[in-house]
C-alpha cells in the first residue's frame, strides 16, 4: 500500500498530471502483483530471489527522488518523456512484482487466509499512516524503514540488515537534499525555467505543490515566481497575471453593484486580491488547505492582501455550495481544467446549475474555458454552462491564448458585449473578441457538454499532454 | 513425475471475473462516492479503509466457520449448501446496498447517510474479497495462480472501469451490476433457469445496445418529460392511473446517469429481457422441447413491433414482465405445469401464495391492463374440471384474490380520492378509466362507420393488422390493413397449430390461450390500431404456437417442425435487420447536418437542440405535433406552444383533444393566440416547427418527416461579435 501511494504519487506529479497517468501509474502497479503471482512459482532458487530482491530494494530506496530526477534527464520537447515513463512503470513492476511474489511462496507452508488478513490488516495500517501522518518526510521514514524491515524478515541476517537499514537510512537523511536538485532539474529541464530556486514543496493529501522562482532577470523587475501543483502550472507572476485579471477584476468592475463575491479555489489569491480591491466581500473556497497556506505566502506581490481581508474556507466547493444558504454578485470559479474527474465535475452542467442557484438576481459567474470556445474542451464547458445559466458572454483573449465565459443566472447579464470589449481593450494589448449570448449558442450548438455522466472531455485533455509523438496538424 | 494439476476453466473464470467485478465495483463506488459525497480526501481514505476492514472481517468469519465446520464429529459433518460461499446472501447483499448508495446520493447528495452507504457497499464488497480469496484457494491446487487469476481480472476491470467512466459513465454501473448479478447467479443452483436467463440478458443487451433510429411514442416522451421536470407534475401524474409504477420504475435508471429518454428505453430494454427469459421457461414447460423455448425467445427478440415498442420506452414489456411473471408462476403453484424453478415448488404454500398475491397487486399497480388476470383466475375457478380439483383451484383463485385486493386495493383507492379527487363511486371509476371516457382510444366496432357485421370483420382486420405489425413491423407503401385471405389464412394456421397443444397438452396452455383472446378481444374497443394493444396477446401466442410446433412430435415429424422454425426465424431475422437498417439510413439527414460526436437513436431530439441553439432566447415557438414539444422540454429550457391547443380551455382540451391530467400539466399553453399576435407586434422572434406546407411563410427545411421551420415573425438579425482591433 505504502509502495503504491508513493509510487502513484510521484509519478503523477511528474508526467504532467492528468487522470491518464494517474490511471497508468495506478495500473503498473497493479501490473506487478500480476507478474510477481506468475513467477512466484519459477523463482524459487535463492539465489535469483535474491538478485530480484536487490533490484527491488534499490528501486524503492530510489523512487522517491528518480521520477522527477529521470524525467528532468531525459524530456524531450514536450516537458515530459516516454522513456522516462517507460523506465519508471518497468521499475515499478519489478518493486511491486517482488513484494507480491512473498504471498503465495509463504502460503504454502501456511493457509493462505491467515496470510491474507495479515496482508490486508497491514495495508490499513499504512492508510492509517499516511492519512495521519503530519508531514511527507514523515511517511517517507515509515517508507524506508519498510524496506529494512522487509530484508530483516526476508533474509534473517544481521549484516545484511544493517547494509540495508544504513542505504534507508542514508536515503532518508539526504532525501530533502536530493529531491530540491531533482526538483531544480525537473523544472529547468521539463518547464523551461532559467536557474530555478524551489522555494516551497509540499506534498499535501491532494497534490505535490512548488514554488519555483526563476533567476532575476535585471535588477529592476522581480523574479518570475510560479505556482505548480503536481507538477502543472496554476499561476505565473508576469503572463499569466492577465488571467485572474480576465476572470475577475473585468467582470468585477463592469458589475453595477457590489456585494458578497466568492471565488472557487485560491490559487495565488490573485482573483480574490482583484475582487477585494474592488469593493466586493470575498470568501475563498479551496479544498486544498496547503495551497491556500503557500499560495498566501508567496505571492503576496500578486494578491497585495493581508490576512483576514478575505474569509478562507477549506472545503470541496460543490459540497460548500450545496449547504451553503448565501447568494453571491459575483462567483468566480478559477478552477484547475479538467485534467482528472475531480476538476471536471467542476465544469458540468450540474455545478453549473449549483452555481447558478447561489448567484443574485443580477448576479454573474465567470468561468474559464481552458480552451478556445470552439476547441474540443472550451465548446464541452460553454455547452454545459449554456444549459445551466441564462445569458452568456465569451470574451477569448489573444494574449492569454483562452477564452473566458461570462453568465447570468436569470435574465440579462448586468453589462453588455459592447462595455466587456471595451474592458478587455484596456488590459490585452493584442486584443481580442467578444461573443454575445446568440453567436456563444450558435458557435457550440453541436457541442456535447461535460457533464458527470460524460466526462469525455478529461480524456481528450488527458491525451493531449501524454509523452507521446504528434502528428503535424496536432 | 506428474504434472501438478490445474485449476478447472470455471474456476479460472471465476476467479478472474470476479476480480474483474471487484474492480468495477471499487470505481463506481468510487465515483459516486466522488459525485455524492464531494472530492475531499476523506472520502477516498474511508472507502479504502472500510474496504480493507471489510476484506479483514470477510476472511475472519470465514476462517472462524471452517474451525467450526472442522470440531462437528466426522459422522454427524455440517450440511454441505448447493450455494458457492458468499454468493447467497452476502453477494447479492453488496449489489443492493450498491443500488441503494446510488439512489440514495443521487437523491440527497452531500447527506452523510448516502456517504454512509456507500461506504457500508464498499466493506461488504471487501468482505466479499476477503472470503472469496480464504474460500477458493482451498480449492485451488497452487495460491499463486488463484492471486494471479484474480489480479489479472482486477487490472482488466480498473483499466476498463475507468475508461467506461471517463467514455459513458452510466455503463459503468450497468457492468459492474451485471457482472455482480451474473456471478451471484453463477455461485447458486439454477437448473431449467440458465439458459432462460442467458437468453433473456442477451435479448436484454441487444434491446439496449441496436435501439430503434427514429421518433418517440408519447409513453417514452411523457416517462422522461417527467423525470426531467418533477416540478411540473403533482403525485397524480408521477402515479400515472394507467400505469402508476412505471415512471417510479424507471426512476432508478435516471438516478443512474441514464438520459431520460434512455432510461425508459432501458427499463424496457430490461424488462423485454425479462420476458424473454419466462417465455422461455413456459415454452419448455409446455413442449418439453428446449429448441421450442429458444425459437420463442427468438422471435421474441426479433419482433419487429415489440422492439420497436421496447426500445422507444412504451411501457408494455413491464407491464408484460409483471403480469405474465405472476401468471407463470401461479400455473407452477397450481401444478398445471413444471417450470422447473430451483427452490419454488420446494417453498410452503403459505409463502408461494403470499408471494403470488403481492406480485399480482404490484401487476395491477404497474399497469392496469393487468387487472384482466383476475379474469383468468375467475375462470380458472369456474372451469376446472374434475370438480374435486375445482374446489382448490376455488380456494386458491380466492386467496390469491384476496390478498392482492387487501394489498393493491387501499393504494388504488387513496390514488384516486388522494391525488385523483375523486369524491363518488362514479369518479373513482372515472378516475381509472380516463383514456376509455375520454373517446380518444375507446371506439366500438357497432359504432363505426361501417355498422353491422361488416364493421365487426373490419374490426377484426385492423387488429390482425396491429399483430402482424408487432412482429414483423411496418414497411413504407405496405397496405394499411391486411386483406381479408391473409388473415384468415394466418388465423388458420394458427388454429392448426395450437388445437393439438391445446387439447392434449398441459391445461396451462388453454389458460393462456385465455389471457391472450382476453386481451385481444379489449383491443377490439381499445386503441385497436395500435400494436402496443395486441402486445401482450402476441407474446403468449408466440410462446404457444412454438410450443405447438415442437410438442411431442413422431420422430419422423421432427425435422418438419425444425425447419418451419428455422425458416420463420430467417425470415423474421432478415426483416428485422432490414427494417433496423433502414430506420439508421432515415436518420442519416440529421446527422450530417449536425455531425454529432456519438450519434443519437433520437434525431429528432438532436435536432431540436440545434434548432434550441440557433434561435434567439426570446423567440417563441410554436409546433403543430406536441409530442415535437416534448423533446424541447426534455432537451432544451424551451417551452414551445402547441398551436392545436392554443385559447383553448382545460375543459376543452380534455374533451376535444382528449388531454389527460398529465398531458395538461406539459402541453397547456402558457400563452394565447392574442399574446402571440402581440408578441409578432412588438417584433419578438416567433417561429413555427411544423410539417405542414405553408408556401408563403419564410422557411428552412429540416431533414426529418418533411419537417420545416417558419419564420411567423421575423428575427432581429443576430449580433455579430464586437471585434477588436
């Protein structure tokens, strides 16, 4: 279990993290019971249980660090890398194929129930521990403590024992050392950052969070801070500040009045900085308490509040809204894409209509599309959106490369194409457009829309960051 | 040396399909517990934890009962049960708690109590794990192939369980039940009922999988229009007084993730299945012949009609599924056939006949044209002979009469004085007989323009036309009424054919025979144009005249009885195929225009959302056909108006159009025709979807039944994006 929550966990957070990796990562280690079952029966010698053993050992003790450390090495244009991938799941399938051969080669000397509750009472203790464990590096001692646990059981020889609990150890004592120059690699390497500094890297129960800073570039302008989670980007200080300028200070200042606002997911707080600024009374709803805590505290350039100007509150939003008796002016939903089934249902018709439920009669909600309006995932999510609010409004930026949807729950939207146009005119220096309610429709009237029962979109998205060849037109 | 042995095929299949199911299980748990219950990570720790405490306490009990097993004497060993461990309470125990997870977070999302659940089906599927990984490998010869076995069918079904969730997520649940369904049915004795329920999951899937490309009947349209809007409908129309637990049954697909207009077709899809599989078991019962059961479960599935029927969501495969369940089961009670049901003849009277009374209430509760089994009993009563036998037939007929009365009785009467309003003896009656007073179907063949016995012999042919189109559909340019030698020629043979069966065969078969010309002759009176009329008639038929052919023939006769059968399915097979072909090929316009990503079995709801789409918001529209207006509410957030029904009252609508309360409740207009004048004053867009040609109007045509639509008021024209530079 240990094995494969950290093995599932660093893999995701380095293959660009979408729900397809995720599954694959998932699957090869579900792959290595299957093989280890298969030759438990052929490598019964010592000595070639030993060699599998070694190898095992020596891939588990290096994981923790070898994912993102192999990907920086060997990426390609992409920012990821089908070798790396490949040499990883076969690493995998050796480490999980070696602890599922222990099983059957045990259970012929003894009933195999017994063994099983064993087996199975030893995977809740390691759920136990990693739900409660207060930090990652915490769990990763428990980790490779179990490897010297297991040759100590396996091998009953002192020496060996010791040879391994000192590698464990070792690994242990220099993993934070190990895993800031494998992040420093992974970064310069795979996203293109000069001279990186990790400022921050958490492991959250959610997701692996980094801060990474570039190398200043003059004196004059600050250096470019980014936020990743998993390994993705969420939030770049310099070309992506337009987004939550987009997202919720347009908006925000074209709105006649100004009230209650809430922003879905926290980020950099830049959307709730923008809306604070402006007058609003904003509540933050971020299911990821550790992003919330990191993103407050490095990019206080980018959000400029204190703390306590806005109400934070840790929570999935779609369980937030469903008990949450308040209405709002103003909901910004500046949510990751839909990359994994999680964040789609985030961008369902059904979300949408929960959205809808809690806005003000002149109320707005303004959404991303993660795509152009008529892109494969950006006409999915304004079809959803379209069956759930009453008039839309598609702004699509040329200098953000996206486009952002604008809607009203009931009747008319406060401000009209010709005022949003205007708006957009004064932040994006190469432009832009702006679809009224009837062209929005018309352009995604084919569309299918994401919705909880057809999340084909999060495939779509998911094959499209997966290391593998393009073809020209893609 | 001797090769170490090795696990059975079924064993194998076992063991890998059960891992396959495991996995299935585990996601869409998973998912739901995800859409229900939100993405906190709470929730994926509680449902592995109490998955795994689940497997713990599953091998546990299991270890602790064959210790016990183990201390009996050797002489006196525990009772060896026909049932694999954990397939006969605690398999199908994990399914229903499934079942109710889904239905209960669909219905109170975010409620701790549905989250509850969830995690309770995910401990009981572990401990399900946990006792099948202890059990089998005591009868496996090597642990490791049985790991192996199961892991491989694990990394199958994750990898195909997430791949249906991201695709089409619905099938997922559909899979993961059918395959925990098939393998608690796999763990217990089933004799005469395995092949019955293969041939019944396979008419089943296909049903579900090849639906008929075309237009919806009003029974399908209205089921999913009140599953989309509850709002609109008031307890009366959810328990419709034709077929009060219909909709309520088709409920659960909806909460499923099944598109409405799906989730009639599928429960229909399902309960054909059903069907199938019983009229499978009665042919044997009948003919003693399997090949006689497989032919009734052929033609059966290839009905053009009743897929057809099925497949839009008509509600007359439930109704059959009820109602022929309870009348199989009550001749198997009264020992006037075998149906060879494991562990039914082996019940107490008390509880076969306890248990044929609810199912005759909820018969009648699911459709009221199921009331007519009381007839059958009655005459059951009244005609069994010897007269020693009669009086237990009297004793039971009236017991089970009795307590389906006691049971259904109180529901129907709180109907309609509850929700109905009835107030009078008069107005219940009123109540449930809606469609005969309201003139729209009830017509008598005395009362028709041709009087006297010509009218009764045209009668008779307009319904032999609605049972041949139940089987072999209609085709374009075929005549609308059968000619007179047809019929009778059909109608000879079939005499022909039965009149052996009838006179020396089982006394079920003229019980039978009984319910179908029951039923036929109500379709005499009663919407006798329509197939969906004759439907239960043609289903018992077909199982009689199978039966027919291949009762106890000489052997020399044998092969004539095969090769009528083999050459009526072959015919039946190619126009079926056909008639699906075309019925494809028709839709073919729609979706060229609209070039959807998975095509549709609906075009027209297709085309209404692109019509939906390209209209302005305020447009009004009008449609000359309302059930056109249903796929707008189901689809779309648009009400169209029914041009019919305009300034008309609900008296008038009721009386002239023949309305029922909840066709009312979805078509009544909303506006007049003095609003909509002033609406084309104003210059609001107003728009007309009609069939009917009108030369001089501003017009598109659209690629489905000759279908236009009309520009009654000219569009303002559509804002074109305001560019920057």
């Amino acid at each position: 279990m240990l094995i494969q929550y950290v093995a599932a966990r660093e893999l995701s957070s380095t293959l660009f993290s979408t729900e397809l990796v995720v599954i694959g990562a998932t699957v090869v280690t579900l792959l290595g019971p299957s093989v280890g079952y298969a030759l438990s029966g052929r490598v019964r010698s010592i000595g070639r249980l030993a060699g599998w053993g070694a190898a095992a050992l020596l891939i588990q003790l290096a994981l923790p660090v070898a994912a993102r450390a192999l990907t920086g090495a060997l990426c390609d244009a992409t920012g990821t890398s089908l070798t790396a991938a490949l040499l990883l799941g076969g690493g995998l399938i050796v480490l999980c194929g070696f602890y599922a051969t222990l099983l059957p080669l045990r259970a012929e000397k003894v009933a195999l129930p017994r063994l099983y509750i064993c087996e199975l009472l030893g995977a809740l203790l390691a759920l136990l521990l990693i739900r409660f464990c207060p930090s990652w590096q915490l769990t990763l001692w428990a980790y490779y403590a179990l490897a010297a646990a297991a040759a100590h059981l396996l091998l009953r020889q002192a020496a060996l024992t010791v040879l391994v609990a000192g590698l464990a150890l070792a690994a242990a004592v220099f993993y934070p050392r190990l895993d800031a120059r494998a992040a420093r690699l992974y970064y310069a390497r795979c996203r293109g950052h000069a001279a990186p500094t990790v400022l921050a890297a958490a492991y959250s129960p959610y997701q692996r969070i980094d801060v990474v800073q570039d190398a200043p570039a003059d004196n004059t302008a600050p250096p470019q801070r980014t936020l990743y989670l998993d390994g993705v980007a969420h939030f770049q200080s310099g070309e992506l500040t337009l987004f939550p300028q987009l997202l919720a200070q347009l908006p925000g200042r074209l709105m006649p009045t100004r009230g209650p606002a809430l922003v879905a997911g926290s980020g950099s707080f830049s959307a709730a900085g923008h809306l604070q600024r402006l007058g609003y009374s904003v509540t933050v709803v971020e299911l990821d308490e550790k992003v919330a805590q990191l993103g407050f505290a490095f990019f206080t350039d980018a959000h400029k509040l204190r703390p306590g100007q806005v109400q934070v509150v840790t929570d999935d939003i779609r369980r937030f809204l469903s008990h949450t008796k308040e209405r709002y002016q103003l909901i910004v939903l500046d949510v990751p894409a839909p990359y994994h089934l999680q964040t789609a249902l985030l961008h369902t018709a059904s979300f949408y209509r929960l959205v809808a439920a809690h806005l003000l009669p002149d109320g707005v909600a303004a959404l991303s599309l993660c795509d152009d309006l008529d892109g494969p995932i950006g006409s999915s999510i304004a079809a959803a959106a379209a069956q759930s609010f009453s008039e839309l409004q598609v702004l699509a930026s040329e200098a953000l490369g996206l486009s952002i949807l604008y809607a009203s729950a009931q009747g008319a939207l406060p401000f009209s194409a010709a005022a949003t146009a205007a708006a957009l005119a004064e932040c994006d220096s190469l432009g832009g457009q702006v679809y009224g309610d009837t062209n929005t429709r018309s352009i995604i009237r084919t569309a299918q829309p994401l919705s909880e029962y057809d999340l084909s979109g999060v495939l779509a998205l998911s094959r499209q960051s997966l290391p593998l060849p393009r073809s020209r037109s893609e | 040396m001797t090769a170490a042995p090795r696990p059975s095929l079924s064993q194998r299949a076992e063991a890998l399909l059960t891992g396959m199911w495991l996995a299935l299980w585990q996601v869409a748990l998973a998912a739901t517990l995800l859409r229900t219950s939100g993405a906190t990570v709470q929730s994926f720790f509680a449902l592995t934890a109490t998955w795994l405490s689940g497997g713990v306490l599953g091998a546990r009990w299991l270890l602790a009962r064959t210790a016990k097993d183990a201390a009996l004497p050797e002489k006196d060993p525990a009772p060896r049960s026909e049932y694999k461990v954990g397939t006969r309470l605690l398999l199908p125990a994990v399914l229903l708690l499934g079942i109710g997870a889904k239905g209960l977070g669909a219905a109170a999302p975010f409620s701790p109590v549905a989250a509850g659940v969830i995690l309770a089906a995910g401990a009981a599927a572990g401990a399900y794990a946990g006792i099948f990984i202890a059990d089998r490998s005591r009868g496996w010869p090597d642990v490791a192939r049985l790991l192996l076995a199961e892991n491989n069918g694990f990394v199958l079904g994750y990898a195909g369980a997430f791949a249906l969730l991201l695709w089409w997520a619905p099938w997922l649940d559909a899979l993961a039940l059918g395959v925990g369904i098939g393998l608690a049915l796999s763990g217990r004795p089933l004799g005469a009922l395995r092949p019955a329920l293969g041939l019944g999951a396979a008419a089943a899937l296909y049903y579900l999988l090849r639906p008929f490309v075309g237009d919806r009947g009003w029974d399908g349209l209205m089921t999913a229009t009140v599953l989309t809007h509850p709002d609109w409908v008031t307890t009366r129309e959810l328990l419709f007084f034709a077929h009060p637990l219909v909709i309520p049954l088709t409920a659960p697909l909806f909460w499923l993730g099944l598109p409405p207009l799906y989730a009639a077709a599928a429960r229909e899809a399902l309960c054909a299945g059903g069907v199938v599989a019983l009229g499978y078991l009665a042919t044997v019962a009948l003919s003693h012949s399997r090949r006689a059961g497989i032919l009734t479960a052929a033609i059966l599935t290839l009905a053009v009609g009743r897929w057809h029927l099925a497949t839009c969501g008509e509600e007359k495969e439930a109704a059959m599924l009820f109602g022929a369940g309870f009348l199989f089961l009550y001749l198997d009670h009264r020992e006037l056939w075998d149906l060879q049901l494991p562990a039914w003849r082996t019940r107490s009277p008390v509880f076969r006949r306890t248990f044929l009374s609810v199912l005759l209430a909820l018969s009648v509760a699911v459709h009221l044209v199921n009331a007519a089994l009381g007839v059958v009993i009655a005459a059951d009563m009244v005609l069994t002979r010897p007269a020693t036998y009669r009086r237990a037939a009297l004793r039971e007929g009236l017991l089970l009469l009795g307590g389906a009365a006691i049971l259904a009785g109180p529901f129907f009467l709180w109907l309609a004085v509850g929700p109905g309003g009835a107030r009078t003896a008069k107005e219940v009656l009123g109540y449930f007989f809606e469609y005969h007073l309201s003139g729209e179907f009830l017509s008598l063949p005395w009362q028709s323009e041709t009087a006297g016995p010509a009218g009764l012999g045209e009668r008779a042919l307009v319904v032999y036309t609605s049972a041949r189109e139940w089987l072999l559909g209609s085709a374009p340019g075929a005549a609308s009424i059968a000619s007179a030698g047809e019929s009778i020629l059909v109608v000879a043979l079939a005499a022909a054919l039965l009149t052996p069966l009838l006179r020396r065969g089982s006394p079920a078969a003229i019980r039978l025979l009984g319910w179908a010309l029951l039923v036929l002759g109500h379709a005499c009176i009663f919407d006798s144009g329509n197939p969906e009329s004759v439907a239960p008639s043609m289903t018992l038929l077909v199982i009689l005249g199978s039966a027919g052919l291949f009762r106890p023939l000489r052997s020399r006769w044998r092969w004539l009885g095969t090769f009528i059968a083999a050459a009526a399915l072959v015919g039946l097979a190619a126009r079926h195929f056909s008639q699906e072909r075309a019925a494809r090929q028709r839709a073919q316009g729609v979706r060229s225009l609209i070039e959807p990503a998975v095509p549709s079995s609906v075009p027209l709801a297709d085309l209404c959302q692109l019509i939906d789409a390209e209209l302005p918001r305020e447009a009004l529209l009008l449609v000359s056909d309302r059930l056109h207006a249903s796929y707008f509410h189901i689809y779309t957030r648009r009400r169209p108006l029914v041009t019919d029904y305009l300034d008309a009252s609900p008296e008038v609508l009721r009386q002239r159009f023949a309305l029922t309360s909840l066709s009312l409740r979805v078509y009544r207009p909303a506006l007049d025709s003095a609003a909509i004048a002033a609406a084309i004053q104003a210059g609001r867009p107003v728009y007309l979807l009609s069939s009917e040609p009108r030369p001089d109007v501003p017009q598109r045509e659209l690629p489905w039944d000759d279908l236009h639509l009309y520009a009654l008021s000219p569009a303002p024209p559509a804002a074109p994006s305001t560019a920057l530079p």
